[in-house]
C-alpha cells in the first residue's frame, strides 16, 4: 500500500511540473498563470493561493518566481544614453540637397524623429528642411535612448548671378574664353549644363552658339540656380583705306602718282566693295592702274567683287596739278557686305601744297631780247636748289647752285664742247633739286638757236 502512494505522489508531481513549465515561461510569471509552484507538503493535498502568483504543493518543491526585466535595478543599468554631436547648430548648402544622413552626430547607430517625444520616426533619406529642428535617439543592443539629441539644421540658398547682356557677342580675332564672359558679381564658376555638367576652366575657349552656365559661391556653397549666357562668335569685318603721294609739293603741271590701297583686316570675305574717290579741282586724271576690281573716272567709284582674309588691293592714279584749284583728295568707304565693323579706319585724305615753281620747257638764246634763258618761275624762293642739264647721251653739260634763271644755252663744264662754248641745238634734259630734302624734278626742255 505504502508502495503504491509513493508512486501515486511521485505521479503528480510530474503532472504539476509539466504543467509549471506551460504555463510559466523563462524568467517570467505574471498573475495571468492560474498559479505557480510554490511548496509541496506530505499530505498529498494540493493548494492554490492567487497571492504573488505562488502555489504551494503539499510536499516536494518550493519554487519562487524571479524578479522581472523592468525592475528598477535592471533599468538603471540597461538605460541607453542619447547620441552625441560636435554642433547642435549646422549648416548646410541648399544646392547639395541634403538629407538626415548628412548631418553630424558621433555615434553610428542612430534614429530619427520630428518631435522630441513620441512623434514619427523618420527615414534617413528624409530631405532637411531650412530652419526646421531633428532629433535623434541612440539604438544600442536592440535597445532605444529614451532621450534624444536636439539637432537645428538652416539651409544656406544663394541667388544666381547677374549679368547686362545674357546674349554676349565676341569675335574670332580675340580668340575669347569663359574668362571674357561678362557677369555682374564676383566669386563665379562656369559649367556647361544648367544642372550638373562639368566644372569648366577660366581659359576654356568659347564656341559659337553655345550656352554657359555661372553659379555664385559663397562659403563653399553655390547658388541653387545658375544663371545662363549664350553666346555669339563673329568673324571680323574691318576694311582698312590707306592712300599715298609721290610729291607732296609737286609743281604746277607736274605729274604725280596717287595710290590708294583697301585691306581686308578681317577673318570674313568681302564682296561688293565700293571706294569713292574725290579728286579736287586742281586735279586733272591721266590715267589708272589697279590690282582688283574697277575704276570709272567718270563718277570716281572704285568697285571691287571680292577681297579675302589679309588681302589688299591697289589702286594707283596718274594725276596732274593744275594752275588753278585745290588740291585735296579723299577716298573713302562707301558700302560693303558684310558690313564693316570699325569705321575709323574707312576712309584717307590727302591735301597738296604745289610750289609756284613752273619750269618753261623752251627758250631761244638768240640775242633778240625775247625769251633768251632758260626760266624757272619762283626758283628765287629755293636758294638751295640745284639744277643739272644734260645732252640726250645723258653727259652733263650745264650745272648750277641757286639758279637765279641766268643760263643762256652755254656749257659750263668741259666735255661735249668746251666750257664756255654755246651749245647746239636740240633736245636736252634737267633734273631740278629744290633743296636738300624734296624729291627730284625732272623733265625736258628744247633749245633752239634760230
């Protein structure tokens, strides 16, 4: 008998254990358990008690529950501390679009949230707005800082620079950059797209109907927008007059040779070229010779199809000064395509000062009174002129400093007949000097006897 009650207590404890081990996980027991294992006596009898959540059993085991993970002991030594940061005041370039995950804070494990308390947590590729203020809390082992780091973010937004002319207009020949562009402030860089694009250096040539993009900056950030310039590369058009004279004071009745030459100065080609030409009235035209185009002396237009790059052309006109008149010249653009550019340099002038010198080219040294010398009319004027007369073999047979128009057909210098001896008639030529620094006159004169 004594046999058979062992087995039957031994019987249920087992059931009782099985049943602590249910109803009661690891480390836990609330007074939800409809009751707990707490003493077992010999009488066999069981006893419940809802006290604590503690069953006593009569007989075998006392078991006590323990303490649970939010008591006070545990808290205070699994609290997790906030974050840390090195600014709780930071600033951030509005242009770079800055997220949560830009902003500094010393720990790497973090979340975050929009109020300080409670509130919405917030994903890490949240946007940061300007002036706004984010908190963060520090997870450590699966576990959450219940206080969180205040954060103030500003956003810092430039405006995009300015400029006068955002069509800006260079030419070939200045062979511009980015450098040459014109934007009203300072502390500007260049890209080549509005948005992204390539950083583009201060000496990066410019290209013809390409735009360019400048943005401000200012403490390392730039300016959300960027403001655009196209631009405008334009070959040069510039037609240059230049005109020359043989003789500055020629004579009256002496020839002279005017040349007027139009270069192309410019990277363009010239077409329909048209040169006037104003010849004054102490002029009377002789004759033309040219390198392009054509010259009508009716209306004095000087007309040219085309002149290339560096090209110039040469119009030379053979003139003689008249008694009577003036002596000024003009030539001068009149139209062109393309259009010239730079007009200072579109037109030439000239103005003559004649001598009174007029060289008689006949005279009769034969003792009758009339017409017996040689004459130069206003030589008088000229004390350091120098005149040369010479036979048509080209020997000289007469020379005189200062001629006061004395000579009376007679050498002076030994050679075709002797010096003294009057010379025969015919043919002879002169070369006049009216001082040291005019040019030559010369010409032909006849001397006859009878």
């Amino acid at each position: 008998m004594a046999g058979s009650l062992n087995r039957s207590e031994g019987l249920v404890n087992l059931i009782i254990l099985i049943f602590l081990l249910v109803c009661i996980p690891a480390h836990s027991c609330t007074h939800s358990c409809p009751m707990a294992m707490s003493k077992v006596n010999q009488s066999s009898r069981l006893y419940t008690s809802q006290e604590a959540g503690t069953t006593f059993l009569p007989g075998t085991v006392t078991v006590t529950t323990p303490p649970g993970p939010h008591s006070a002991s545990t808290d205070m030594r699994d609290k997790v501390a906030p974050p840390t940061t090195k600014n709780t005041q930071q600033q951030f370039c509005a242009m770079e679009h800055p997220t949560l995950e830009s902003i500094q804070v010393n720990e790497p494990h973090i979340v975050w949230y929009n109020t300080p308390v409670n509130g919405k947590q917030l994903p890490i590729e949240t946007s940061l707005l300007n002036n706004t203020t984010y908190y963060a809390a520090q997870l450590k082992d699966g576990k959450e800082s219940s206080d969180r780091l205040a954060i103030r973010v500003s956003l810092l937004s430039l405006l995009a620079p300015t400029t006068n002319n955002p069509v800006q207009v260079f030419f070939t020949e200045d062979a511009p950059t980015i450098g040459d562009l014109q934007v009203l402030e300072s502390n500007i860089v260049w890209y080549d797209q509005a948005v992204a694009g390539s950083l583009l250096d201060f000496d990066t040539p410019l290209s013809h109907g390409k735009s360019y993009y400048a943005a401000l900056i200012n403490n390392s950030c730039e300016s959300t927008e960027r403001l655009w310039v196209s631009v405008e590369i334009k070959e040069t058009s510039d037609l240059k007059i230049n005109k020359t004279v043989s003789k500055q004071q020629p004579m009256i009745g002496e020839k002279i040779m005017l040349t007027i030459s139009v270069e192309n100065n410019g990277s363009s080609n010239f077409k329909e070229v048209i040169i006037g030409e104003e010849l004054e009235s102490g002029f009377k035209y002789l004759s033309k010779n040219l390198t392009h185009g054509n010259y009508d002396p009716r209306n004095n237009k000087w007309t040219i199809d085309t002149l290339a790059p560096m090209e110039k052309a040469v119009l030379s006109l053979e003139l003689e000064t008249m008694a009577n008149g003036q002596y000024g010249s003009t030539s001068f653009i009149e139209s062109s395509v393309p259009r010239d550019m730079d007009p200072q340099n579109n037109s030439a002038q000239i103005n003559l000062e004649p001598s009174c010198i007029t060289i008689y080219n006949e005279f009769t040294p034969n003792d009758d009174g009339d017409n017996d010398y040689f004459k130069i009319e206003c030589i008088e004027n000229f004390p350091d002129s120098n005149l040369q007369i010479f036979n048509r073999y080209g020997a000289l047979v007469y020379q005189k400093k200062a001629y006061q128009n004395n000579w009376r057909g007679l050498a002076n210098v030994n050679g075709v007949v002797g010096k003294g001896e009057p010379l025969p008639t015919g043919t002879y030529f002169y070369i006049l000097n009216l001082d040291n620094t005019s040019e030559n006159t010369t010409g032909w004169l006849f001397l006859r006897k009878d």
